[in-house]
C-alpha cells in the first residue's frame, strides 16, 4: 500500500480525481494535531529560525539552541532539517527523562551512516551505493575524547539535532553535554550540534555555561505568527482544493493563538464539517462544528487544569472571563501580564466596570492549588506579573468562550 505521508506530493497531482471519502481521509495526514511534521511540503514558516541554524552550520565553531514553548512546533522543525541542508548528515536523538550523556551520545552515534558511491562503467553507467553503519562502543566506554575520536573520522558535513532536551534535569548531564559542545567546537569545525527543548531561555534548557556562551547561538522559536498560520491554513487547503470564508480564517487564526497544533485541530473539524455538509468551502457552521469538536479533543490535562480553575457553583461565569481577559490581555504573546492590563479587558467582556480588588482577587485564586494553579504570578521591576503555567490553555479558554456563545 502507498505511504501517503511520504508520498503527499504524487497524490497532490492526482487529486483532480479524488472524491468526497478520499479527500476525508488526506485532511487526516495534511492536518496532524497530535504528530510533528515530517513532510516538508506540510512545513510552513520560520523562515527565520531556519536561516539562524544554517549560520550556525556554515560558521565553523558555531552551534546553536533552539527552545520555545510547549508545542510551538520545535520537533517539526529539527524534523526538517533532514531535507533542508544539503551535503549534510543530519541525525536526529529524541531525549528521555532517562538519560544520561553516555546513552545520548551512544544513539547519536548508531545513526551515523557511511554511504560509500562506486561508478560501474560499462555499456551503461551506475552508481552502486553501500551505506553501513559505524562500529559503536558500549555505552560505558564512551567518553568525550572516545566521541571525539570517532566523529574526526566521518568526513563530511554532520549536524546532531537533540530534541526534547528539557526531559534532562541532571545539572551533570547538562554540564558534560556543555563541555562536548566545547570539545566539538574547538577540533570538530565539521560538526554542529543543535540542542532542542522547552524553555524561556537558554540557560534553563542547558545550565549556565560561560565556556559556550559565544559558540552558542540561540534561536528562539516563538508562537506561529498571523501571516505563518494563514499561509500555512491556506497551503493545506489548497492541496485538498478546499477554500475557507475570509472571516473564518481570520478566527481560526485568533481562536490558535500561534499555538500550530490548535491551527491543525480547528482546519482538520472544519474541513471535514465542510466535506460532510456537501461543500468544499468552509464557513461559520463547520467552524463552529470544528470548536466543539476542538475542545473535545485537546489534551486531558488541558482540559481538566481549565475545569478545575473555574469549577464553582456562584463564580463559574466569572472566573472564566477573567481567564479569557488574561488570554486577550497577551497580545504580544510572551506569556506574561499584569493585572492592569487584565481589568482593562475583563470591563470590556462584562460590559460592566470592576473594582481593582475583584481582579486582583480572582488573579489571585487562579494562583491556588484548589483553582489548579492556572496561573502563575512573579515580580519583574515591583509589578506583579502573571503567566498562564500551560501556555496552551490560553487558546482553550477562546474555544470555551466560543462554545458559550453557540451553545
Ligand atoms: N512549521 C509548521 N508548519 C505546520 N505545522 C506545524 C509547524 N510546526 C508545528 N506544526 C504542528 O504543530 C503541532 C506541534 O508541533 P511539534 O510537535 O513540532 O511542537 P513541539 O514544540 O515539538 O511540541 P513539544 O513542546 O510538545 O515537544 C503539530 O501538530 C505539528 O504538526
Ligand atoms: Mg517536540
């Protein structure tokens, strides 16, 4: 059988002939909520970020941290940088909470492969291509000198992506890993390493390491902008030959928040809403259908953290404004707010206009354990700030709000 995924663009030319049940099941690969991309012709945007890493490739000595926040699309990108450099060998280690530098570094390791060209000459000519593996210590007996040893050998070009870093805690394995990056950046100039993970800075991703700091590059992968999402809820759409109501694009937009997987989540309900109801054009019905369905399939603890922060038999109504004036007070999307600011926007939903104290009041109860914590509160420069502590609950609370207003 025909992998779609890796075969998208082959079904793209045929799809002039695709019916109505053959179109439902491609939304299922071009819209992925729960999965990384893998086919770069579903990737859209970061632009930016890509040419950050193909500095630091370029620059001998370089290399380069990419974090972001939970879900900001970090593992499709490190995916494409399989596709995107040529003469390199990119390889890709996915890091568990488990752990430890020697494991790390001895599955890098087993990826490398030697690809070995003989042209035949003979009535015609051939390329006969052999790709074997190289010969890996036990993964007690690897040391940075050992690594060093094997990776001076490969010729060629590698880049070693290690992504989800943050699942490593071990101020050690964050130390030796520093001091690899240091090793390699002084005697390895063919080598790159990219460490990938969840984090606000660099320095919560790696440790604090003045030793890296200037052969470090650190790129920052922030939340999908409007133009990214749009172009990419545009590209996805055309390959089903599906079109989307202006005004419907522009409130998937807002309702995602730059969170990419809400983007995939609601033009995945939208579109199959639109499939269902006999049309290829998507409008307000199948968005709302794609809210409600939306919200049914976010993550668990997404949706019991919001239960619990607005669960009250009197407050319900009231605690979940303020959660959605905390969601719209983050216009910049940096996660972070004040209760100025919060106020401000909770007046204009409720149409009424609050006391200070009932803002602050409810901002702090969302701090609270019984209300799950939802926010988190921290002083920068004597004002209190408050941050959402799973940043994607912040496009949840604009589902929820949507789902009051349809229901
Ligand atoms: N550039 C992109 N273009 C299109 N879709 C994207 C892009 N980046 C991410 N996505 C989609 O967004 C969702 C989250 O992506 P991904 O798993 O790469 O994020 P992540 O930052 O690695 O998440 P986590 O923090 O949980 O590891 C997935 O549904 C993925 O398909
Ligand atoms: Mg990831």
């Amino acid at each position: 059988m025909i992998n779609r995924k890796k075969y998208l663009g082959l079904w793209i030319i045929k799809l002039q002939k695709m019916d109505k049940e053959s179109k439902l099941l491609l939304i299922d690969d071009i819209f992925t909520p729960s999965s990384p991309i893998e086919n770069i012709e579903l990737f859209s945007g970061r632009e930016g970020q890509i040419n950050a890493i193909k500095e630091a490739i370029r620059e001998k000595g370089q290399h380069a941290i990419m974090h972001g926040l939970r879900g900001a699309g970090k593992t499709s990108l490190a995916n494409m940088t399989l596709f995107l450099f040529k003469n390199l060998m990119s390889l890709k280690i996915t890091c568990n909470r488990e752990d430890t530098f020697n494991s790390v570094w001895e599955r890098a390791l087993r990826k490398i492969r030697f690809v070995q060209t003989d042209k035949t000459v003979g009535f015609i000519s051939t390329d006969k291509t052999d790709v074997f593996p190289i010969e890996v210590p036990g993964k007690d007996m690897i040391s940075p000198t050992e690594i060093e040893q094997i990776l001076i050998n490969i010729p060629g070009n590698m880049l070693f992506v290690f992504d989800e870093f943050d699942m490593i805690k071990s101020k050690k394995v964050k130390s030796q890993m520093a001091d690899m990056i240091k090793l390699v950046s002084d005697n390895l100039p063919h080598v790159t390493i990219l460490i990938v993970g969840i984090a606000e800075s660099i320095d919560e991703l790696i440790g604090e390491h003045p030793s890296i700091e200037r052969c470090m590059k650190q790129i920052e992968l922030p939340l999908m902008s409007d133009d990214e999402a749009k172009d990419m809820i545009l590209k996805n759409l055309a390959y089903l030959k599906m079109r989307i109501d202006e005004h419907v694009l522009l409130k998937i937009i807002d309702m995602a928040s730059g969170f990419p997987n809400y983007l995939h989540l609601l033009c995945k309900y939208a579109a199959k809403a639109a499939l269902r109801d006999n049309t290829e054009q998507i409008s307000l019905k199948h968005f709302d259908e794609a809210v409600l369905k939306s919200i049914e399939n976010s993550d668990y603890t997404i949706k019991k953290t919001y239960s619990k922060a607005v669960k009250s038999s009197k407050r319900q109504g009231r605690f979940a404004d303020v959660l959605l004036a905390c969601a719209l007070s983050d216009a910049n999307g940096n996660n972070s707010f004040n209760a100025d600011d919060v106020l401000e926007k909770y007046n204009q939903i409720t149409g009424v206009f609050h006391k200070k104290e009932s803002i602050h009041y409810h901002l702090g109860m969302l701090c609270k354990k019984e209300r799950s914590e939802i926010l988190i509160r921290s002083k920068k420069n004597n004002t209190t700030h408050y941050k959402f502590s799973k940043p994607l609950i912040k496009a949840f609370v604009k589902l929820k709000k949507h789902e009051e207003k349809i229901k």
